[in-house]
C-alpha cells in the first residue's frame, strides 16, 4: 500500500501546467467575455492535466493493473494465480 501512495504522489507532483495563456485581464471582469476567456483557459489546462496523468499512469502499469482488478467479479478471483 505504501509504494502504491508513493507512486501516486510522484505522479502529480511533477505536473506543471504550460498551456498557452490567454490574455484575460484587458476585458471586463463582468463581461460574458471575460467569463468565457476564464472557461477556456480552465478548459485547456485541464485537458493538459489529464493527458500526463493518463501518459504517466500507462508509464508505471498503474492503468492495466487497474483494468485487472475491474475484470475480476470477487476478490478470490483477483488472488488466483493465472
């Protein structure tokens, strides 16, 4: 369980986020402008996130260890050896 926490903190750690930034501070900040400026740059950095994280989990097997125990009905069928 420990090495499992281990490697999902390394995993978020190193993310920084460098998506091209948009320019929302010359609108108004009541504007529907400015509101729609602020959902696209959430938007992009969040698409940004979600690509390392699906990039970094394939990396360490993280994601077909995770497809395994989802196949598996009970926990007796996850502990058989195949």
């Amino acid at each position: 369980m420990n090495k499992f926490l281990i490697i999902i903190i390394t995993l978020f750690l190193p993310i920084q986020l460098f998506a091209a930034d948009l320019d929302c501070s010359k609108l108004d900040k009541l504007s529907k402008d400015y509101a729609k400026c602020i959902t696209e740059k959430s938007k992009q950095k969040g698409k940004l996130i979600k690509n390392k994280i699906g990039d970094n989990l394939e990396k360490s097997g993280i994601k077909e260890k995770y497809k395994k125990f989802d196949s598996k009905k009970t926990l007796k069928d996850l502990f058989t050896k195949e």
